[in-house]
C-alpha cells in the first residue's frame, strides 16, 4: 500500500514547484543583463517591474556583452580577463571562458555562431577567434585602437572601426583581407545595418555625427550631425546605435549629451531627444519595441525610456560605471 508523503516532505515539495514556478514566471518576463566594468559583474534587472533582483560575478572589466545566435548563452568581453565568459542563460551560471586576445574591445558572431571577431585594441586587429576551441584562427591589422565590429547578415563580410584613424575596415570572412578602408568622421564607434543590408550606419563620437555608408560602393553617402540645444558639439559624443526590425527608426546614445536620439531613417532627421543619465553609452530595444534601455556610464544606472511618449520612465541603479546592456526575453 502506498505510503502518503509527510507534512516536511509535502512542504518541501512545494518549495520546489514555487521555485520551479518562479523562475520560469521570470524568464518570461525578461531579464536585463548590465556590465559594470569596475565591479566584475552583470546587474540583472526584472524587465516587469524595472528591479534589480540580483548580480552575477564574472571575468575582470566585462563591457561588451552578446547573446548566441541560439538565444541560449550570453557573452561578455572582458578587457582585463582577455577572454569571453560565456554564461548559460536557463543556469545562470558561467559555462567557460574563451581567450579573446589583448585588450578585447567588442566583438561580433558569425551568423551560425561559430567563430568570434573580436576588434583587439592594444594589437591594432580584429581576430577570427574560434568559439569551439578558442583558438585564434587569423589576425587581420587594421588601423589603430579598433572598437565597434559588425558581421553582415550573411557572414561574408566583418567590419570594423579604427578610432584612431578615422576607418570603418571591409573585411571579407573566407579570405581574411581587408579589401576597402571608408574614412568616416572623428572616432567611429558603434555600427546598424538596415535590414535590407544595403546602409551600414556608425556612430562618430568626436564628431558629434553619424555616418550612412551603402556597402555595395563602399562609400560614404551621407551624414547626419547631432544638435542638443544649450550645448557645445564638443559635448555630444554619440556612441551606442540600435536599429527597428522594420529599418524606419534608430535610436543613439549620445555620450556626454546625456540623451537617447530618436531618429527616423528616411529622411535621416531627428524627431525627438529624451534625457537620461549621465554619459549615454549604449542602448537596446525590447522584443515589442516599445522601450529603449540605456547605460549611462558616469551616474551608474539605466534609464529605461518609452517609445510612444518620448519620456523616459524609470532609472535603475546598476554597478560602477556600467557599459552595455542586453534584454532576454
């Protein structure tokens, strides 16, 4: 005759279950990632109810981070680890550790997630590192202090700033050669392409400017310059760039400025500007897109801002000087 199960066990089994609940009740909901460069960590916050419910410890100054192309593993270049911590999402535990090279700055995926391009500043290079193994597979030079890197949606073409040389490098995947150097204006950090593929849009932060290159001429084909009323175009120093699903809106970060730009991509103009925090540095988009999430990098937290209203809604407290910030949902 079967035995009926005790209070305890009752009980403990119903801990479990609520656990069990809880966790899945969040993943459903969302969760944002924060890298905070001075605390070795990721701040995660509840995207329902905008809280911080806890940190995650990894490799030393992590800054740029990166979802797998499966959605299940998020990855964090760490500048002073020289390596990638690759974390398993469902777990939230660190899965293992990819050496990036020197001084890693960001980097991208190719689109079936196996080799890892990562702009190395110190080297002057992007490295094809392999994801698998974590070996090197090729060094390309580029020009010097290497930052923003973008891989086409096709995998056959990697691009990447020089800050130092004023450069977006073209660079063809199968042959690892740089086959065109675009000059840009002052500092070009950050990349979108447009959804076709056909306009690559890079940021430039010491020139208070964008720049729209059409990748089948390799060509700058136009600019837009980014005003702030009351202040110095010294002081607008556009970093972070994130483009809609659909390619009609961008929405940049602008450093210093502290101020999300609204941008519509047609006609290349800015419709609205949102204060938030001090020293904007990069943004992300909900899955509905209907709110923009930015890290400023001088008041240590986000700022999370409606779409609709242009108004920002909330800011969160994060870690020390917080750099970049992705959305699970």
């Amino acid at each position: 005759m079967a035995q009926t199960p005790s209070a305890p066990v009752l009980f403990a089994i119903a801990l479990s279950v609520a656990a069990c609940w809880s966790a899945a009740s969040a993943q459903a909901q969302g969760v944002a990632y924060v890298s905070s460069e001075k605390d070795n960590a990721l701040t995660l916050i509840d995207m329902r109810t905008l809280a911080v419910t806890g940190t995650l410890p990894t490799c030393k100054r992590p800054r740029h981070l990166l979802r797998s192309p499966d959605g299940k593993q998020l990855m964090t270049a760490c500048g002073d680890s020289n390596q990638a911590d690759v974390i398993d999402i469902a777990s939230g535990k660190s899965a293992r550790r990819i050496p990036l090279g020197d001084d890693p700055e960001a980097f991208d995926l190719s689109p079936d997630g196996k080799t890892l391009y990562v702009s190395n500043e110190e080297d002057g290079a992007l490295s094809f590192v392999d994801a698998a193994t974590g070996k090197i597979r090729a060094s390309v030079k580029v020009g010097k202090e290497p930052e923003g890197v973008k891989v086409s949606a096709d995998g056959k073409t990697v691009y990447v700033t020089s800050e130092a040389a004023n450069l977006v490098h073209v660079i063809d995947t199968a042959s690892a050669k740089v086959t065109h150097n675009i000059k840009v204006g002052k500092r070009p950090r950050r990349f979108a392409l447009t959804p076709d593929g056909t306009q690559l849009w890079v940021t430039n932060e010491l020139d208070a400017s964008l720049s729209i290159i059409d990748t089948h001429s390799h060509s700058v084909v136009g600019t837009l310059k980014f005003e702030v009323k009351g202040m110095r175009a010294s002081d607008i120093t556009p970093v972070g760039l994130v483009m809609t699903r659909d390619g009609k809106r961008a929405f940049v970060s602008l450093g210093r400025a502290n101020h999300l730009a609204f941008v519509d991509v047609a006609s290349r103009k800015v419709t609205d500007l949102v204060l938030v925090g001090k020293r904007a540095w990069n943004v992300a988009l909900n899955k509905a897109e209907t709110q923009a999430w930015v890290v400023n990098g001088l008041s240590d937290d986000l700022t999370v801002v409606d779409i609709a209203s242009a108004k920002a809604l909330k800011s969160v407290a994060v870690g020390r000087v917080p750099y970049a910030v992705v959305l699970v949902e």
